[in-house]
C-alpha cells in the first residue's frame, strides 16, 4: 500500500472518529472546515495530486473523490439529526400552543390629512369635476401676474412669499407656489370650456407658525368655466361640498369678501356644529364657522387666456385642508398634522 493511501485511510478514520464527537451545531461546522473547507484536509490531498505520477494520481483521486462523497453524505445525515434532536429538545422542554394569537403588529393608515384630502375631492368629483396637479416651485406669472396681481399690487402682502433667487430674462423670478391657483391658468391655456377641476398641492408661505398657521399647508382649489355659469351654480355646489364634509344638516351662509382674481368675491360659512350656531369658542361666538374663499373668476383673466369672456363666466373657490380637518375633528393647534407623534396620528 502506497503512503498516500495510507494517508486516505488515516483521513478517513480521524473524520469519521471526529464526526461522531459532534454533538453540537457549532462543532459540526468546525468538523466541515477542518474535512471538506477550502483548506480542509481533504482539499489539501486533492489539491496535491498534480505531483504524483499519472497512474498514482488517476488510483489516488478516485479514492479521495471517494471518500469526499462519503464524508459530505454523513455530514448531512449529522446534520439532520442534530436539527431533529434540537427540535425535539425544545419541543420537550417548553410546550407550544399553536392555538394562541401572535404577537400585535402595528399596521399602517394614511395620514389624517391625506384622508381628509381625499374626502374633499371625492366630494368634488362626485360632482362633476377632474383632479389636476401642477408644480410647487412656480413662475411669478402664475402665481401673481396672470391672477391680476402685478408686481407693484398691494394684494401681493396677503402672501409671504418664498422667492427662489433664480431667473429667467432677468424678468420672470421663481418662488414656491403660495396657492394652487396657478395651475388653474395653465388648465385654461391647454384646453377650452367646459372646464371644470379642483386642483391640490402643497402651497409654502414665509410666516410664523402658531396654532392656526403653518409655513406649508395643503390646498384645494377648484375652477369651472362655462357658457352661463352664475353664482346660484357656485352657491348651490358649495352648500352641497359643506353638507357632503360636514353633515346633510349643515346651514350655509356666505358673506361678501375681497381677492383679487374673482370679481364678486366672498367666503363660505357653515353654522358650528359645535354649539348648533348658539356661539363657542370654535366659532369665535359667532355661531358661525369660515371654511372657504370663492368667487366668479374675473373676466380679465377669461379674456387673458384665450377665453370670449362675453360668451364664457365661471367660478373659483379654495380651501385649506388642514382647517377642514381641524374643524371635523376639534383639533386646535395646526402644528400637530405635522410633527409625527405617533400617539396624536393613532387617534385618527
């Protein structure tokens, strides 16, 4: 017998003699390493035949390729048992009901102001109109000049503004929308009447925070253009949205106001469903809650599209959903939709 068989039996005899002292998961992979590993003894066997003559290497392989094959077979069959003993173990050591509830996992909804969103614009679609996004950095015609808000107007101090130092022709500066409105214009260049669509995005305002303002919000602004639109037609569509949010009984009033790109303008009340219009707090005693800014689009910005604005009238409103949401739920500082306490969001 050759010292290289001599060799394999010796090999074989220790592994095996070493396998049957694994006991455990952690010794059974050394006993892999040491064996059939990269640099196990067995490699280094295998990896040794190259010096050999050819006929020794062609009776020594085979037995070493051999004995692999039997050390990786009783390796397995090792394994199989030591998994089946430790199954076992544990099954016998500490029972199992299968019958008893998992552990809770936390589950997931959408932000109270995501829901609110899209209870609005069910609201409005449900009637007729179309959801349209547009961007949130905007150019100052946009925003402000083609909603006859010139550079030098005074209605420009009811928005704090967010410029953005960037421009084009030295004549059309940037800044982060400060309402949806834009893209109410940019709906009327791309496409003719009838238009209708409410518009939702974040808007961004330089301004302090404090329990009713934030420095971004979320809005809702909603357009509709057509051959004898009136403001019975813009009346009757916010009553309906008012009651469709906050309850069938709802009473709605509305009162004159001023905005630039409407002409006549006005908001929309709602009587408190707090106090039933008897005067609270939420109401500011009034017995009356605001909820909404609207109008019949000024002809100017009909004619400044394209638009006859003889043949064409509409209407435009816009909303703040944070308010809508405060207002349904009696939350009272705004800052709360967005500083991600969990034990706030879970309520909703």
């Amino acid at each position: 017998m050759s010292p290289q068989n001599e060799s394999l039996n010796a090999l074989e005899e220790s592994a095996r003699r070493d396998l049957g002292a694994a006991v455990k998961a952690d010794a059974l992979e050394a006993w892999r390493v040491a064996y059939l590993g990269r640099r196990g003894r067995l490699t280094q066997v295998l990896r040794g035949l190259s010096e050999l003559p050819l006929e020794e290497r062609r009776a020594i392989g085979g037995a070493a390729n051999r004995l692999k094959a039997e050390l990786e077979a009783l390796y397995q069959e090792r394994r199989v048992a030591l998994d089946e003993a430790h199954v076992q173990q544990v099954i016998g050591g500490a029972k199992l009901d299968v019958t008893l509830p998992g552990p809770p996992l936390p589950r997931g909804r959408l932000h109270i102001i995501t829901q609110t969103l899209r209870d609005i614009l069910r609201a409005f679609t449900d009637m007729g109109f179309q959801v349209v996004e547009g961007p949130e950095i905007e150019w100052d015609r946009y925003n402000f000049q083609a909603l006859r808000i010139p550079p030098d107007h005074p209605a420009r101090d009811m928005w704090d503004t967010l410029w953005i130092d960037y421009q084009r022709d030295g004549q059309r500066p940037m800044l982060l929308r400060t309402h949806t409105s834009p893209n109410q214009i940019r709906v009327m260049e791309q496409s003719q009447p009838p238009v209708r669509v409410v518009v939702p995005g974040r808007c961004y305002r330089f301004e302090a925070t404090d329990p009713t303002h934030e420095w971004m919000m979320t809005q809702v602004e909603g357009l509709a253009i057509d051959e004898g639109i009136s403001m019975t037609d813009l009346k009757g569509t916010l009553a309906e949205f008012a009651r469709r949010i906050f309850g069938a009984e709802r009473r709605v009033a509305f009162r004159c106001d001023y905005f630039p790109f409407v002409e006549p303008g006005m908001e929309l009340r709602i009587d408190c469903f707090i106090c039933g219009g008897e005067g609270c707090r939420t109401c500011a005693r009034s017995g009356w809650i605001e909820i909404l800014g609207a109008g019949m689009v000024h002809p100017e910005i009909i004619a400044n599209v394209g638009y006859d604005a003889e043949r064409y009238t509409g209407f435009a409103f816009g909303l703040g959903v944070e308010r809508v949401a405060m207002l349904r739920h009696g939350v009272e500082d705004i800052r709360l939709f967005y500083q991600n306490d969990l034990r706030f969001l879970q309520q909703f």
